[in-house]
C-alpha cells in the first residue's frame, strides 16, 4: 500500500511539473486530444497502460 501511494504521488509532482514548466504546451495538448475520437484515446491509453506496466514489472525485478 505504501508504494502504491508513493506512486500516485510522483504521478502528481510529474503533472504538476508539466503545468508549471509548459502550461501553453499543456492546454495546446488538452485541446488536441478533445478533438480525437474515443477509440484513438482508448488505444493511446492502452499503449500507456501497458508500457507503465512493462516499465513497472522491468524497474521490480
């Protein structure tokens, strides 16, 4: 359970690095992606899902 906090929170310092460094670059980013179709954000958000995992299971062993 610890580490699992601990991974939610370095998920928010990231974002909260991105929008303080690139807040333009980030609300361009947002609108782009308002523009694809929901089966383009769940494929990007599969390929994100499985390269956190694989990346996740590489760091563990």
């Amino acid at each position: 359970m610890k580490d699992l906090l601990a991974a939610l929170c370095l998920v928010a310092v990231i974002e909260g690095l991105l929008l303080f460094a690139w807040p333009l670059a980030w609300r361009a980013m947002a609108a782009q992606m308002l523009q694809l179709p929901p089966a383009a954000l769940r494929r990007f958000g599969g390929l994100v899902l499985a390269a956190g995992l694989a990346g996740l299971w590489w760091a563990r062993h």
